[in-house]
C-alpha cells in the first residue's frame, strides 16, 4: 500500500509507540491495519497480519 503514519496516542510496549511511524498495510472500512509491536507475520495467506487502528489515532506522514 505503501502510507506511512504516525502514533499520536499513548505507548503502550505491547501494541504501539508515540510517535513511531508505521506502515499501513491496509485501509479496511476506513481504519487502518498496522503491524504494531504485538503483531507476528501470519503464515496463513488468506488472514491479514496486523490489527485495525482508527486513522483519528495518527498522522500521515507518507502516502
């Protein structure tokens, strides 16, 4: 997809880190899938890696 974005929330160590940037892996109904610090790679091909994230929670630094 290839949109950067910026955590403006809180950090919490095990899902994401304020002001860390991060790649949107996917838009899906308009929130954002991030692979966070919690997320492992999927091995199956048909399940998403990452977790949806309201985009009110970042900043796009790269689209």
């Amino acid at each position: 997809m290839g949109m950067k974005v910026r955590f403006l929330g809180e950090s919490d160590p095990l899902m994401l880190m304020h002001g860390k940037v991060y790649d949107v892996t996917a838009v899906e109904n308009g929130w954002y899938r991030i692979v966070d610090e919690d997320s492992e790679e999927n091995p199956y091909e048909d399940i998403p890696s990452g977790y949806l994230y309201p985009p009110e929670l970042f900043e796009i630094v790269e689209e």
